[in-house]
C-alpha cells in the first residue's frame, strides 16, 4: 500500500470517528441526557465516549455550524436550549431547499438506494406503529444521510444540515412518541421519492412542513407554560478581543482567496497566516475553522490548510443550492425592509443603470459583502444567513477566478431584482431572482465556450 492510500484511508477513519461521535452527541443532546444550558468539554466527551479528541472535536465543530452548542471562551461548549421561534421561522426556508433536494433525490437515486429508501420508509411506519421514539430517530438520521449521498452537491447539503438538525432536535425533544401523522408523511415521501414520483414527494413535503410548524406552535405554546414556573434565560455569550480580531481574520483571509492570492494549487499553514496578518494563532486559527465550515478551505491535520480549488467546483451545484435560497432571501427583505432600507435599494438600482462602461465598480456593486450583510440582515433569518453566505463567498470566488464579465445584462436584471424588493412585489422578486441566476449561468458558460 503507497504513502498516499495510507493517509486516505487513515482519513476515512478519522472521518468516520468523527460521524460516529457526531451522532452520539447529538442523541444525547436531543434525549436530554446532555441537559440544556449544561457545559460540556471536549476532553470529557473524549472520555465518556471512548473516541479520540480529534474526531470530538470535529463533532463539536458541526454542532457550533448547527447551532446546538456555543464555545464559551475559556468555560466550555455551552449546550443551547431548543430555540422553537427559530425552528418556526426556518421552516419555510427548509421547504424551498428540500423542493430542490427531493427533486434531485427522486430523479438521481440508483437502484439500490430506491431499495433502501423503501425499506427505511418501512421503518418509519413501524416507529409510527409502534411509538418508538428511538427507532424514529435513527431512521430519520439515515434517510437525512442517503440525501446527502444521492444529491452528490455539498452546496445543497451545507445549506440545509441546520434546518435539520434544528428539526430534529425540536421534534425529539418536545414529542415523547412519534407523532404518528407526520411520521406516516415522512414514511411516505421516502416512499415516493423511492417510486420517483417527484410531484407527489413534494406535495409530501408541504404536508409535512406544515405539520411541523403546527406541531412547533403547539410546542412553543407548552414551553411558555413551562417557563412560567422556572427558569433563568441562558447567558449571554459577550463579544471579545478574540472573537473580533477573528473575524478580522476570516474576512481578510476570505478576501485574499476570492481574490487568488491564495490559491488552491497551494497549502497555508497558520504561522504563515499570522505573519501574513499580523494576527495572533488563536484568532487566526478560529478564522480557519469558519472557512472550513464554509468550503473555502479543508483542514488538514498535521499537514496544513489547503485553499478551495476554483478550477474544480462544482459550478452548476452551487447554482442550483442558491436558487431556494435566493428566492427565500428576496422573499424575507420584500416583508422585512424599512422605507430607508427601500431607498436604499432604489437609489443602488439606478446606479445599476447609470449609463457608463461595464467596470470593476459594477462587480463590487454586485457582489459586494457589505450589501449581502445588509440583505440578510433585513432578512432577519440567522440560518438562511448561515446558508446563503458562505454560497455568496463560493460565487465571488468562482466568478472572480474564472475571469467572467458582469454583463450589462446581468446589472439590468439585479437592478430590477432591487426594484421588485423596494417596492415588496414578491412574485416578482423571486421572478427575477431566477433569471439573474440564469443570467449569470449563461454568462459563465458563454465565457468557457
């Protein structure tokens, strides 16, 4: 065996561990073994579960991203209480990027993944039968993973892993059995989406959607009963030094990929980061860990870090991952912007159309942070923010990389993008947003060919 199948195959164990340690901490976070509110430690999960610090701390990496745990700064990884306000708001979310994902799974899925997905729907019937809460669990995490496999789009998957996870938890903590009409939904989609029968598995899904926002009211409804027999509000986790200089970190580092003066043909490593920034390891090393969790960059251990090869991304992945997202996004600033935030856009939007050559000027307008920040702001949806910024950064890069123009039809469209929000015409909105998107496909292409 080479050099190189060693360290891939000593990568797919650690890989592996870290799953393994992901799901166990993840059910006994969701059976409140590991409480609300309760400090946990990466040296005593290492411990109690008998898996190595490496894999747990990768696990505790995607619980942060998923927002089931927050590192508190010299405590610990505080455990978050089940937040049913969000896990309401994202649902809408969640239903337009699972039309995407279900669409894919039903037309995608090979012979043996019908099979499975047809035997994991069996499952779910029987948990629903049968009240078992445990078994539901299970079935609903290995039908999230055969999605993930059959999509084959880490876009896709990257942005809706928080949906879930928030579903998951909210459900399994607030439902001591099974609510047995929306588990029979959930068996049916499996089922449908087995039989490739897209329509009726995305009429499936909104009964489920909407099964879950009642069974989030009702839930929510019980936690305030609750509440007002106990309990103090978690801590707030204050900004400090570190956090700042880190996010510091991440947008300079950000800037420096999108821009290719780090490329991915080369590996960094964080003592060169530091000189390069002038910044200390550890706000560095946290800047790292958030580009990782937003595909910018792999981590490697002992090995360094290795930049997002442009060259290789999957283009027409990350197209179709932002479409549910942008609409969304469209959608949220159409019902959230205050009159000053509308003439903002309207007064961007003529700038948009001022009669001048195509320059770099305009592709700062376009895919400016600072205007992305403000709109997910207006949006006021912390996990459509988690989903749709690091696809943002994917897409200045990749655009950037590859040299395309931004061409003055582009402009005209994300104008008329920012009218139609000014002015709330949601249809319209969302309208547009799909044929900006369009418009850039065609412009990439036009540029390859």
């Amino acid at each position: 065996m080479s050099e190189r199948d060693m360290r891939t195959g000593s990568a797919l164990v650690v890989r592996s561990m870290a799953d393994e340690a992901y799901n166990t901490i993840e059910v006994l976070i969701i059976r409140g073994e590991i409480p609300q509110g309760s400090m946990i430690s990466e040296v005593t999960l290492s411990k109690t579960l008998g898996i190595g610090r490496t894999p747990v701390r990768e696990a505790l990496q995607r619980l942060v991203r998923e927002r089931m745990v927050t590192p508190i700064p010299r405590q610990g990884i505080r455990v978050n209480a089940v937040d049913i306000d969000q896990f309401l708001e994202g649902l809408e979310i969640r239903r337009e990027i699972e039309r995407v994902l279900f669409e894919i799974i039903s037309r995608k899925a090979c012979r043996w993944q019908r099979r499975l997905l047809l035997r994991l729907s069996e499952r779910m019937a029987q948990a629903a039968d049968t009240a078992d809460i445990n078994l539901a669990l299970e079935t609903d995490r290995q039908f999230k993973q055969i999605q993930i496999e059959i999509s084959d789009n880490p876009f896709l998957t990257m942005a809706v892993r928080p949906f879930h996870a928030i579903s998951r938890r909210v459900y399994f903590t607030e439902a001591r059995t099974p609510v047995r009409k929306l588990a029979t939904s959930i068996s049916e989609i499996m089922k449908h989406c087995a039989h490739g029968d897209t329509d009726a598995a995305l009429s499936t899904n909104d009964k489920i959607i909407n099964a879950l926002i009642r069974f989030g009211i009702q839930s929510r409804e019980r936690s305030a009963a609750r509440a007002n027999n106990s309990l103090s509000p978690d801590p707030k986790v204050n900004a400090n030094d570190v956090q700042r200089l880190s996010s510091i970190a991440y947008n300079q580092i950000e800037d420096r990929i999108i821009a290719g003066r780090y490329r991915g043909t080369e590996k960094l490593s964080e003592g060169r980061l530091c000189e390069d920034l002038g910044l200390g390891r550890t706000p560095v090393r946290e800047a790292l860990q958030h580009l990782a969790a937003r595909s910018l960059i792999t981590i490697l251990p002992r090995r360094g870090v290795c930049v997002v090869n442009f060259e290789r991304l999957d283009f027409s992945g990350l197209i179709e991952a932002l479409r549910p997202l942008e609409r969304m996004l469209a959608l949220l600033v159409c019902r959230n912007a205050s009159p000053a935030f509308r003439r903002y856009l309207l007064r961007t939007s003529a700038l948009l159309k001022s009669p001048r050559d195509i320059c770099r000027s305009d592709v700062a307008i376009l895919l400016d942070r600072r205007l992305e920040k403000l709109l997910v702001r207006v949006a006021d949806q912390m996990y459509l923010q988690d989903a749709i910024v690091p696809l943002h950064s994917l897409l200045r890069g990749y655009l950037n990389h590859a040299q395309v123009g931004i061409s003055a039809d582009i402009l005209i469209v994300f104008s008329e993008v920012l009218d139609a929000v000014a002015t709330g015409k949601e249809h319209e909105a969302r309208l547009k947003v799909e044929q900006l998107l369009s418009e850039i496909v065609y412009v990439v292409r036009a540029d390859v060919d």
